[in-house]
C-alpha cells in the first residue's frame, strides 16, 4: 500500500532541518556558529507554515499506527511556535555558552520528537517520539558542559527519565497484553467497562506514573525543580512548555481515546492527583528565592489545572487542555525569555537581583509580570479564559476540584508578587540600563500581547481548539 | 449601531495611559497634564451621558453589543441603566479628583499615573459591561495595578505597606475565586437548561434555576462580592489596606471600587439568584448590622485619621449590606444612592487626609489640633466630608441613609433600629475626629503650612460640589436609581417572600 508521505511534511522538513545544523555545525568555523541561530528559527518556521497550510489535509499513515489530524496539527503548530520563540529569545544566551551546533541540533530533534507523539496512534509510534524527545532533553540539560550545575541537571535527567520511561512501557505491555493490540484507537474498542481486569488497571496505574513523571505531576514532580534550576534557561524554557505539552497530547490520546472506556477507573485518581499537583506546586513555590525554581513549582501548579481537562475525558475537556497549552506556551516564554535575558545581564537567576528591573528595563519588568498573572489566571489575561474552559468541564461533576484550582490560582499570586515587589519597590543596585536586543525585544512583545489579546478576544482560538477537539474522536 | 459614546469614555483612560508610557521620565508636570486630560474626557461623557439618559423610558441605554466568544455565549455588551449610570458618574468624579489629589507625586510620576489610569477604566469597565464575563474581565484589571501602587508609593504606619499591600490582594483574590466558582458553575448550569450559552446579565435571569442552585451559587457570590465590599467579617484588609495605599487609592477604593461588591451584589446575586436572595436576605442583615456596629465602634478607638475613615467605610457599607438585603425597592434604591453618596464622601475624606499628612507629615489625631486656622480651605473640605459622614440633611448622605431604614424597618423592624443607633456612634467619632485635628488651639508648628490651593483644590471643589448638590435635590440621584431598581424588582417580586416570612428556611 502506497503511503502518502506529504502527510508528514512537517516532520520531513524539521528532520532534514536537524540533520542539516547538525553537519553545519561541525563543519562552520568557530566565528560563523552563530548563524545556526537564524537558520534554525527559518527552518522551524518553515515548517510551521507547512503545519498550518495543512490545517485541513487529514490523514493516517503507515496503517494508522500515524495519525494526522487537527489535533495533531495544533500541538505540532504549538511545539514550531515555541521552539521558535524560545530559539530567537534566547540567541545571546546561547552564544553565552559557546556551544551552537549541539544545542540547535538538539533542539529541533526535540521538537521532532514532539511532532511524532502529537501524530501517534500506537505504543510504539509514541515510544519513539517520547524517547527521541527525552534523549534530545538530556543533552540539552547537560549542554553547558563547563557549568557543573546543568551537567548534575543532565545527569539527573537521564536517571529519573529512564526510570519513568521504564514504568510508561511496563503499562503499554501489560495493557498490549490484556487487548493484544497496540493500537490506541482499536484499544478503545476492546477496553469496556465490564472487562476490566486487575491487571489493566496495574497497567493504568504504571501509565499514570510514567506519563506523569512527563508531565510533572504530583508526586512524580520531585527531578523538575532539580532539572529546571540546573539546565541552561532555554532549555528549561523548551522543557516547561515543549515536553510537557507532547506529553500532554500523548496523555489525552491514550486516556481520552485509548482507555475512555475505563474512565470511571481513573478520572477520580486523575482528579485527585490534579489537586495534589495544583496544592503542592503551588505551596512549595512560595519560599524559592531562585526564579527558575520558583518557575519550576509554578509549572508544576500548572500542570495540575491542565490536568483537570483530562478529567472529564470528553471534547470540552481536551478543547480546555489544547487552549491552555497553548496560552501557556506565551506565558512561560514571556517568562524565561526574560529571565535569559536578565541573567545575560546581571549573571544570576536569584530574585533579590531583580530589584529595581522596573526602572532597569521596564519591559523586561512589565512582561515578566504580566506572564506570571496570566499564569496565575488574573483576568483579562488569557490564563483566565483558559481555567475558565479548563474549569468549566469539571465544575458540575466535581465542584471541589474547580473550587480549589480557584483559590489556589489566587494562592499563587502570592508568591508572583513576591517577585513583582521587588522589581518595582527596590531600587536597583546598579542604575545602568540593561539594553533590550531587538530579537528578545520582538519575542518578549509576541509574549506580552499574545498573552493579553487571547484574554480579551480569545473567541478565535476558541474556535479553532473546537474543530480540534472534533476530530479527535473521529477515528 | 449608535456612537459608541461608552466605548470611548472607557477607552479614554487608557488611551492617555498609553501616551504615558511612550513619554519621557522626567516630564512629570506633563504626565500630571496627560492624566487630567483622560479623566476629564471621561468625566465629561459620563456626565453627558448621565444626563441624556432618558429616565421615562429607562432599562438600557447607549448600548454597543458584538459578539465576541461565540461558544461561551459572551458578546462586547456594553450599556448604562438606572443601576450603572451613578457608578459610572462616580467612578469618573473620583477618578479625575484623584488625578489632583495626586499633584503633588514626585515619584516616578510616570508609572504612577499609567497605573492610575489603569485602574480607573478597569473600575469603570465592571460598572458598565452588560455581560458577565466582559464584567469579570475588568473585575480583577484593578487588582495588581493597586498593589504595585501601594509598595511603591504607599506609607507605612501601623502596618507595613508590603503587609497592607499583600493582604489587601489576596484577600480581594481569595473572594474572588469563589465568585469564579460560583461565575462557571451559573453558566454550566444554564447551558444545561437553556441549551443555549448566554453570558449577558438579563441572559442569565431569565434562566429558571434549580432554587436548591440558587441558594448555593448565592453564598458563593456572597463570598466574592462580600469580601470586595468589606462585609464584616471579611473586612480586615480595608483599614489596613486604605492606610498604606497612596491617597489616590484610598479614594479610588474606598470610593469605588468597593461598591462594585454592592453593584454586584444587585447586578448578579439577587438578580440571577432571587431565591438565593431571599434565602440569604437575613443572614445579609445581620452581618449588615454588626458590620456596622462594630466597625463604628472600632473607628472610635483610631487615633490615625486613615484608619478612622477606614473603618468609617466598613461601617457605612454595613448600611449597604442592610438595604439590599430588606430586598424591597426603597431599600435598594437607597443602598445605591448610599454607595454613591458614601463614594464621594470617602473620596473628599481621603483626599483631605491625604493632603494633611502631605503637609504636616502625620496622620495622628493627638498630633494634630487647630488646623482650621492655618488651612481653613483644607479643613472646610474635611468638615463637609464629615458631616456628610455622619449623615447631616442638606448633604448627599442623609436621604440615602433614611431611605434605607425607612426600607429596611419594612422588613427587619427593631433589628433596624440597632442600624440607626449606629449613626450616633458615627456622629460621635467624626465629630471628636474633626474637633481634635482642625479645632481647638492652634499648634505653633503648624503656622507656616500652606493651604490648598490651585490644582489641589480641584477635589474639594468637585466633590464637595456633589456633596451639596446631591443633597439639596436628591431626585437628581434617586430618579435615575429607582428607573433602574424597578424593572430588577418587577423581575424578582416573584420569589420574594411578604413581609411576615422573610427567610425560607429560617
């Protein structure tokens, strides 16, 4: 059977965009490295405009084990969208580091990496992606190899990531085992709720812990404040919005799709982990005097709201998880752009170094703030409309969740305007400006008005994450 | 579609907050310039608005509607009826008052006023969105602009300005997620019975709820809005908070801002949840009354003048709580007659209190004496604000007041009276407040103060012109209020109970 291979089109362009930095790289001389920046953000947008040209072209490959709808379209548009932000935001930081072609190359096999989960419709196919997008995540913790705090990150990573991509493919094997499929869709088929058997839900439950570790989820969270303190802040950026997102989408299929027919199985567990990640991130957040790690727990609060999309395991659900991932994408690179580019200055990530930043540099100052409310859902920000749909699909079944994702948002506000006091209360320690370049300039506003226009008008992507969802069912 | 008269008065605030940002730091006479000229923009279409508002026909007018999320039933619904249209009017008094009361700001003038501007669009964005997500939208604008305001340019006395600062978001935060809960839950639920998303206040009352529904969505909303309201006993960020916040704050606060909890309280709870209402209407009270009593008795143990009013704004808000809750049109129409005329008191006060701490450097009453001497058109401003406090006749307070026990003894009978002794209490700690700062012999060290002059004067002329004018024709106010009390109450009469069985299941 002939495939159509335009299908995948997007992957064809960012592989041969990995492999062509990665040669780049190692054969450009050491004062043209730089240049592997631009290219990569070409590429990648290259093949975003592949992505979303294709919006309509729908499909499955290689007998359905690849699967290419809009809901796979929009996460493959989410991972180009921030790859290529986190690339432009960051340029300065990684000439920094002096190391290019590794990190670039990497990256864009990450995203690879991503594409090919969004796409998957078998255990193998998402075996594959997930793998290719930890490895890549490895090297690019450990990438500063002379800083010995991202090499520990690496190291850690590679330990704990091999431990949870053990759990993840235990919990395919025994559920292959009970169904004897490894089709996700056919699984849905076979998984009903008079014939589930201790041992698919011991596969449920390993599932639950290896995807969990991705997604960083209580209590699987424990390696990301680690992780995201350690590795170079682009990194950390990419792995915060990038990996969790993939692993989000995977999630979605397997539970929503794959095991729906279970769903009275887990959706309380899913509920109750959702509000351990929310309190937990959230409570754990408040003393870090260190932004990225403060950012780290705050993701992992993030997580939590996400994860009540999956609770109720319906259209409005994954329509709420796909909305906040992608809001989220604009929140978390406002964010770490702005840290990279502080650190680029003033060469710390302590929060007590960002004093007076509102008078330093009162753009940086003002899309740091307004990223981290939008994290915590203060509207007009888009975070708000985002637990709104996220909150929205819960709120009738299990009012106690909704309630507490609430509070705790407005918990967490506590410890954002912790930072917020001390850039606009205190005076600087030094009164030099710090001088915006134009790249982190145009990637910081991107960040701040994405951020605000979703919250006020966030009618169109709306409708654009329903028709997504529409199709995840179809198949 | 009409001229979007709302759209610009909304937009004008803003737009002069954008020309802030791209001016130069140090031009502070010109950002002061910059700001006047927003708020009086809106000042001034809110009071054309305020006045071509036609009052036989009432129910909404100036209306812009576009939709604007389809799948959430949510359009850009904008309109002013009896209920909005003095909110709107006092939200730009205060907002261009506090422009001057701010005159005399020498830091980062810049930021302060780009915040300042912010801050009254978002108060003034809840007051006029006929929509319940558009009114959430604006409902927490104000909230991080007012905490940067006050860390930055707050004092502190008592408490740390850091401490008021945090406690007073949070607390406004906290309440507001459980109107969030109760906001989501509402439309789920009327997704459910209409089948047909609708976000829009009038939308969502003619949805017939469960009255089981009802009761628990109205505790919720009483929760939000109580705690931005200051309802004892969810007030303790508001002394706290008005005394570390800069003057233009505490004005816009105590002025405004917390009468969207009135405003929403009337505009959503008891129009969406009538038998919520009614259900709760006793419970509102009684919290009402203690709010009041205790507060006014706190207010006499203040020595420093910021937490007197604070507390004085506790107190007359319990008035408030009280008039909505006999939940008969005398009684509401009084409530927000009350939140108007108490919004243009507190703002006067605050504004005085801000302009004696700015000279004499001190807020504390046994500091202070005789002033009336050295700055008799400071202490003419500060004595109208209080006898307006205390509810003297011929000014703006005294109808509303009486409106609301004349409403309230309908439903509550003698537990109104303890209401009305509240008033003596007030009358003996604003009148001991203003005896002890301005009368009384003068103090050398206060001779060479400067009265207020210039654009200083602005807030006592404008606001003090309210004061009286409000008070001498009070139909000016209540005309509009009542056309639009009226059509809420027709809508309501059907849950409420008569007189005699108040509180269904009390």
């Amino acid at each position: 059977m002939p495939f159509d291979y335009s299908l995948i089109t997007t992957e064809l362009i960012v592989a041969a965009l990995g492999l062509a930095v990665l040669v780049l790289g190692l054969i450009a001389p050491e004062n043209r490295q730089k240049g592997l920046g631009p290219i990569t953000v070409l590429g990648l947008a290259g093949a975003l405009a592949a992505a979303v040209l294709m919006w309509n072209v729908q499909g499955e490959l290689f007998g359905g084990m690849f699967v290419v709808d809009k809901f796979a379209y929009f996460f493959k548009v989410l991972f180009l969208s921030a790859a290529i932000l986190v690339t432009m935001g960051c340029t300065q930081y990684v000439s920094n580091m002096g190391v290019h072609g590794e990190y670039y190359s990497m990256m864009i096999f990450a995203v690879l990496g991503m594409c090919v989960m969004a796409s998957a419709a078998d255990f193998i196919t998402l075996y594959l992606g997930l793998e290719l997008m930890t490895i890549s995540f490895i090297i690019l913790a450990a990438v500063n190899r002379t800083d010995g705090r991202s090499v520990e990150a690496g190291m850690k990573y590679l330990i704990l990531a091999g431990l949870s991509s053990a759990a993840l493919l235990y919990g395919l094997s025994l559920v292959y085992g009970m169904t004897g499929t490894i089709m996700i869709y056919d699984t849905a088929q076979l998984i009903v709720a008079e014939n589930i058997s201790p041992v698919l839900i011991l596969g449920l439950a390993m599932l639950v812990a290896g995807l969990g570790f991705k997604v960083s989820v209580v209590p699987f969270h424990m390696w990301s404040p680690d992780i995201y303190q350690g590795a170079p802040t682009p990194v950390t950026a990419f792995l915060a919005v990038g990996s969790k997102a993939a692993s989000f989408a995977v999630l979605l299929r397997l539970f929503a799709a794959g095991l729906n027919g279970m769903a009275g199985t887990w959706a309380m567990l899913v509920a109750v982990l959702a509000a351990l990640t929310m309190v937990i991130g959230n409570l754990l957040a408040i003393p870090q005097t260190n932004i990225k790690r403060m950012l780290a727990y705050s993701s992992i609060a993030q997580a939590g709201y996400i994860l009540v999309g999956l609770v109720s395991a319906n259209e409005a659900g994954i329509k709420g998880v796909m909305f906040y991932s992608f809001l989220y994408v604009f929140a978390t690179m406002g964010a770490f752009v702005v840290v990279a580019a502080v650190y680029n200055k003033v060469k710390s990530d302590e929060i007590e170094d960002y004093a007076g930043l509102a008078q330093r540099a009162p753009l940086l100052a003002a899309v740091l703030t307004i990223s981290m409310l939008s994290m915590a859902g203060i509207p007009p920000l888009a975070g708000f409309v985002g637990k709104f749909y996220l909150f929205k699909t819960v709120i009738a079944d299990y009012f106690w969740l909704a309630l507490l994702g609430l509070i705790m948002s407005m918990i967490s506000v506590y410890y954002y305007l912790r930072v917020c006091l001390v850039m606009y209360r205190d005076e600087p320690k030094e009164n030099t400006p710090i001088e915006i370049p134009g790249n982190i300039a145009v990637v910081l506003m991107v960040a701040m008005l994405g951020t605000i226009i979703l919250g006020i008008y966030p009618g169109p992507l709306s409708e654009l994450t329903n028709t997504a969802a529409e199709t995840f069912f179809l198949h | 579609m009409n001229f979007p008269v709302l759209t610009i008065c909304l937009l004008a605030p803003l737009i002069a907050a954008l020309i802030l940002i791209f001016l130069p730091r140090d031009e502070e006479r010109l950002h002061k310039a910059v700001a006047a000229a927003g708020t009086f923009t809106s000042l001034a279409i809110s009071l054309y608005v305020y006045f071509s508002y036609n009052r036989e026909l009432g129910g909404l007018q100036f209306v812009e509607r576009i939709p604007w999320i389809n799948d959430l039933g949510v359009s850009y619904f904008m309109g002013v009826d009896g209920l909005s249209l003095p909110m709107l009017l006092l939200t730009n008094l205060i907002g261009f008052s506090a422009v001057f009361a701010s005159w005399n700001v020498k830091k980062r003038t810049k930021e302060f006023f780009v915040l300042l501007m912010v801050l009254v669009a978002g108060v003034m964005g809840t007051f006029i969105a006929q929509d319940l997500f558009i009114f959430l939208l604006f409902y927490e604008v104000v909230v991080i602009p007012i905490y940067i305001m006050v860390i930055v340019w707050g004092s502190s006395k008592r408490v740390t300005k850091e401490y008021a600062g945090m406690k007073l978001t949070i607390y406004l935060l906290i309440g507001s997620a459980f109107l969030l809960a109760s906001v989501i839950a509402t439309f789920v639920k009327s997704v459910q019975i209409t089948g047909v998303p609708d976000m829009s206040f009038h939308g969502l009352g003619q949805v017939p709820f469960p009255e089981q529904f009802q009761i628990y969505m109205f505790l919720l909303m009483l929760i939000g809005f109580g705690s931005l309201l200051s309802m004892w006993p969810l007030h303790s960020w508001s002394p706290d908070g008005y005394a570390g916040a800069p003057t233009a704050v505490s004005m816009i606060h105590a002025g405004v801002l917390k009468k969207i909890g009135g405003y929403g309280l009337i505009r959503l709870a008891v129009y969406v949840m009538p038998a919520g209402a009614a259900y709760w209407a006793p419970f509102i009270a009684v919290l009402g009354i203690a709010g009041c009593a205790y507060a006014a008795m706190s207010a006499l143990a203040q020595k420093d003048l910021k937490y007197l009013v604070g507390y004085s704004s506790v107190s007359h808000m319990g008035y408030v709580l009280l008039g909505v809750a006999a939940l008969n049109s005398v009684g509401i129409n009084g409530a927000v007659a009350n939140m108007f005329a108490h919004g243009v008191m507190a703002a006067l006060f605050f504004s005085m209190i801000g302009f004696i701490y700015e000279k004499t450097h001190t807020r504390w009453i046994p500091d202070l004496g005789g002033l009336a001497r050295q700055v008799p058109r400071l202490a003419v401003g500060f004595m109208m604000a209080a006898m307006a406090s205390l509810g003297l006749p011929g000014l703006i307070s005294f109808i509303p007041e009486f409106t609301i026990f004349v409403g309230s003894f309908e439903r509550f009978g003698l537990l109104a009276v303890v209401a009305i002794a509240g008033i003596i209490i007030t009358a003996l700690y604003v009148l001991r407040a203003g005896a002890n700062t301005l009368f009384g012999p003068p103090r050398q060290e206060y001779d060479d103060l400067k009265d207020i002059k210039g654009p200083e004067m602005v807030p006592l002329v404008v606001l003090g012109a309210v004061l009286v004018v409000g008070g001498l024709l009070p139909s000016l106010l209540f005309d509009v209020i009542n056309s639009g009390v009226e059509p809420i109450m027709a809508h309501i009469a059907d849950y409420l109970p008569t007189a005699v069985q108040i509180g269904g299941g009390y």
